[in-house]
C-alpha cells in the first residue's frame, strides 16, 4: 500500500490513536480542525467526528 502512513508496528499492535490535540475551529458538523504539531505537518488537519475521541486525561507530556 503505496502512500499509506503508518505510526510504529504494523497489524493487530499498532496504535489505533496518536494523540490528543487541541480543536482549532469547527468546519461543520461533523468535521473538526485540529492543531498538528510538526512532525505530522504531512497529514491533512481536518477530520470527521467519527475519527475522533474525547480526551480521558490529560499529561503534561505523553507517555512514551
């Protein structure tokens, strides 16, 4: 699969969320714009509500 961005292992163990990250604007009701840091600068920063969790806690820094 050409093109497809992958973070850490593949298959069953592959982490099913990245982060949490700050919600710049609403686009409508059903899309929401997010504040990437950096490094994911080459994913498109908006995205449907059915991608996104609630944040349970939050850390000063993430857990590694």
């Amino acid at each position: 699969m050409n093109g497809i961005m992958r973070f850490g292992k593949k298959g069953k163990l592959a982490p099913r969320f990245v982060g949490s990250y700050e919600i710049i604007e609403r686009i409508s009701n059903v899309a929401y714009k997010l504040a990437l840091p950096p490094a994911l600068a080459m994913i498109h920063n908006v995205f449907h509500v059915s991608l996104l969790q609630n944040c349970r806690s939050v850390y000063k820094t993430f857990p590694k």
